[in-house]
C-alpha cells in the first residue's frame, strides 16, 4: 500500500514537471503581477503587450536591480491569492497601501499619489486661491458634492464640516452631471477624474480649482500606491525600494508620471528607506 | 490615449485594432467549452450511472459530488481548482525536495473546471432520461441474452441520449456562459478581451454590446443545432 501511494505521488510529481514552462523558474528572475486594464497605470494593447505607468516605471525598477523581469496580466480578483501562493513576487497597478494589506503583506514604499482638487464652475470665481485656508473660507456656506466611500468623503468630513451642505454621490459620473448642472457649487474627486471632465467639451465650463490638496499636510489620507509584496521577500523589496529612492532623486519618476497621467504623481523618496 | 478612435479604427485587423484579440479569445473560449463540455458529459454519464447502481459508496460518492458542484458557485469552483491544485502539487514536490512555484497551467485548469461541473449537471439530466425509459427495455434486453453490461451499451443508453438531449443542450449554453468566468484566472478569453479593450480605449459599451452579440449567436447556433439533432434522433 505505502509503495503504491508513493508510486502514485511520483507520477504526480512528474506529471507536474512535465506541464512545462511554467515549472522552470529561473530564480533571477522577477515575477510582475498587475491587471492590465487600469488606465493608466496599467493597460493592455491590442497585440497583448502590457503599457502603461506602472509598467513602465517597474521596467526601470528591474534595469536598476540589473534582474530581469516577466509581466503577467491577471485580474485584480486572483492576484493576491496568486502572491501568496508563490505565482508572483510582487504586484503592482495602482495599489493603494492599506493597513489591512500591510498585516498579511508586505509593500515597497509609496511612489505614487493622486492628489484632491475641487473642482467648480468658471463663473464661481473660485479659483486663484494660494492655499488651503482661503479656498476654505471662499467655500463657506457653500454646497459641496463628493462621491460617498473615498478619500475625498474622508477629506470633507475632517476639515469642512460644519462650514457647508455635503451631499453624497455613487459615482463620479452623477457627481459631474450635478456639477454641470449647478445643483452643487463644487465638487472634490481626485485629480484624474476632473482632468478628463475638463477636456470634454461638455466639461468646458468647469475648471480645476488651486491649491492640489497636499497628502503631506493631511497624512491620513494615506500614504500612496506601492508594490504588494510576501513579506518573506525582504531581499527583493530592499533592492526595489533602493531603486525607487534613484528613481525618485533622478527625477525620472516624475517623468513617467507625466508621460501618462499629464502630471506628476509621484510621491517624495520615503526617508525611512532611502535616508535622509 | 487613442480613446478618439472611429468604431472602423477599433476594429481594424492588426495595428491597433481588436479583431484580431476578439478573434483569438473567441477561440479560448470555444476550446475550453467545447473539450470542457466533451469530458464533462463523459464523465456525467459515469456519475449517473454510479448512483444508479447498487453499491452503496459509490452512490454516496456520487450524490455528493452533485451537491458539492452543484451547490458551490462556479466561481468558487475554478478558485478551488486553480489555487488547490497548485497548492497540492507543491505540497507534494516539496516532499521531494522542490521548493519552488508549480503551477497547472490556466487552461488545463479552465478546461478542467467546464468539466467537472458540466458533468455535476449532466448526471442528473442522464439520470432523469434513464428513469424515463420504459422497464420494458430492460426486460427485453435480458430476453435477449444479452448481459447487463452490453444491454447498457446497445439499447439502454442510446435511448438515454435521445432523452438527455434537451437537457443536455441545457448543459452546454452554461458550459459556454461558465467560460466567462476564467478571467480570473489570467486566462485570455473572450470576456477578458472584451474587459481589456473596453477599459482601454474607454468605449466599453461598444465592445460589451460585442461580447453580448457574439454570446447571443452562438447560443443561438448552438440551440439551433441541439434541435436538428433532436428531430433526427426522434427516428432513429
């Protein structure tokens, strides 16, 4: 009996190195998990080829390790069962760093943040303001849309609160037609959405209102987008947290971020990892 | 990014066009139907007849395995299968001194989960066809001398199939549907694409409108076929 069982897990492991490729891992090599149908950080082309901003700045990342790299496309749905199992060494695609992320695993340091803008109609004479504090004061008494659930919300009701009438949206595309339509003085969504509101023509009468809302002064908003990771990988995540820091200094980061998002993105080198 | 594009330029043949991915994926998801749905039957028809017979274990052993497959959402099920049998190939190369990442392949996977649950339907619509043939078959066959085993094969289940056939076509447009769910396990069919592009070029309604048309048809080509099939097994 114990020799047919181990027979039989023989022709199981065999049966296992003969289903191919996916068995011979070069050990040098690094694993990229992202979803490919998330612009713009990741994207997918016609021909099957993966582009996008993460894409991009994780090929930098790999030529700054000298490793060489192999991207695969999975839905977001399966990638972390498929980290955790060993499929990929790291995950990246706008992952926004979490607390309950960070108990099972593990991130590179941030790179990326999209900052808030308010955003209101061109007549509003809203716009112009040096900071903060004087856009907070011209939107007082104001009525004020943002979508319900998103960091946005979280920015509302800690620092307005009180001062104007919030109402709440399911979706960015509800809050843009209440915007257009006047039913909301102003509205609060990331940065992205706005910039392609305001290039539509439908869009035309509205403006993007200064200041961009600083992560830094109001840090619990989070921290950024960084790359998932097994926390048992800490040689892989030094060396590409090392080669965010070059990446950040040499200002190349920014240049990645412009190329697809229209404006930089990125976050500052994080001096816990790249020192002082 | 080329979101400005005409519907021509999103369906142009190669270049930037997403025929020829459609196309491709298209074919992901026939492959996996068409060889998940073969085994499936297959395999349906061996369940049926476990719970049809008179060992007892094995009829359990059948009946559970219904309920399991038949009761858990697909979704769960290529999750289970994907994840599961990776997990136990690695448990059991590591007994062997290999440390490192073994995986089946996402199609083998893909065809393997269209199967098993294509044979959990399957054997009860062969169930139900045999408990619709009249006793007086199965005392003709015996008057005949023909042993349990050969009456089976000659008389008994070729009238299975003629009755299973309705069911059966039943079977197969899931077998098609249950195909859009392998995306998650990075394996490029139809849907996949048709997410991808969408996404990408920021017209998604124009090729989910796609997807939809390309389902409709071949449920609709496949209905067609199951019912000429029917007529002609009627006279047979």
């Amino acid at each position: 009996m114990q020799k047919a069982v181990k027979n039989l897990l023989s022709v199981l492991v065999l049966a296992a190195i003969l289903c191919g490729p996916a068995v011979a891992q070069d050990q040098a090599e690094v694993r990229i998990g992202t979803d490919g149908g998330y612009l713009p950080w990741t994207s997918t082309s016609p021909s099957g080829e993966l582009t996008g901003f993460e894409i991009d700045l994780a090929k930098q990342v790999c030529d700054r390790m000298k490793r060489s790299c192999r991207f695969t496309a999975q839905p977001w749905e399966g990638q972390i069962p498929a980290l955790e199992q060993g499929k990929y060494d790291i995950l990246v695609g706008g992952i926004a760093i979490t607390p309950e992320r960070q108990k099972r695993l593990a991130f590179t340091q941030s790179y990326a943040n999209l900052p808030i803008n308010f955003a209101a109609a061109k007549t509003s004479s809203l716009n112009g303001k040096a900071n903060w504090q004087e856009l907070k004061a011209a939107l007082s008494g104001k009525t004020i849309g943002v979508q319900s659930g998103t960091q946005s919300q979280k920015f509302v009701d800690n620092e307005l609160k009180g001062d104007v009438t919030v109402r709440l949206y399911d979706n960015q595309d509800s809050l843009n037609l209440d915007l257009l339509a006047g039913r909301v003085d102003a509205a609060v969504a990331g940065r992205s959405p706005w910039i392609a509101l305001t290039r539509t023509q439908q869009g035309e009468p509205i403006e993007i209102l200064s200041p961009n809302i600083d992560f830094e002064q109001f840090n619990y908003l989070g921290v950024g987008v960084g790359g998932l990771m097994r926390k048992d990988e800490e040689d892989l995540r030094k060396a590409w947290d090392t080669a965010l820091c070059e990446l950040k200094a040499s200002g190349e980061l920014k240049g990645i971020s412009e190329k697809w998002f229209g404006f930089d993105v990125s976050t500052k080198p994080d001096a816990k990892v790249c020192g002082a | 990014m080329g979101s400005s594009g005409s519907i021509i330029d999103l369906f142009a043949w190669g270049g930037d066009g997403w025929t020829r991915p459609l196309l491709t994926g298209l074919g992901v998801t026939m492959a996996c139907a068409c060889i998940g749905y073969v085994l499936g039957v297959v395999l349906g028809l061996a369940v049926a007849f476990a719970k049809l017979g008179h060992n007892r274990w094995l009829g359990a052993a059948a009946t559970l395995y219904t309920t399991l497959l038949r009761g858990v959402p697909p979704l769960l099920v290529i999750f289970l299968l994907f994840f599961g049998t990776n997990g136990a190939l690695m448990w059991v190369a590591r007994g062997f001194g290999y440390t490192g990442y073994i995986e089946v392949d996402a199609f083998t996977v893909g065809v393997m989960a269209v199967a098993f649950v294509s044979a959990a339907y399957s054997s009860e619509v062969f169930r139900g066809a045999h408990a619709a043939i009249p006793v007086g078959q199965f005392e003709a066959y015996t008057a005949l001398g023909l042993r349990p085993f050969a009456g089976l094969w000659t008389v008994i289940i070729p009238q299975m199939f003629r009755l299973a056939l309705p069911g059966l076509g039943n079977v197969w447009i899931m077998a098609i549907k249950e195909t859009t769910l392998l995306s998650v396990i990075s394996l490029a069919e139809l849907m996949r694409v048709v997410g991808v592009a969408g996404r990408t070029t920021g017209q998604p309604f124009v090729f989910y409108g796609v997807a939809a048309l390309v389902y409709l048809v071949l449920v609709a080509i496949s209905s067609r076929a199951f019912h000429a099939l029917e007529t002609r097994m009627r006279w047979a």
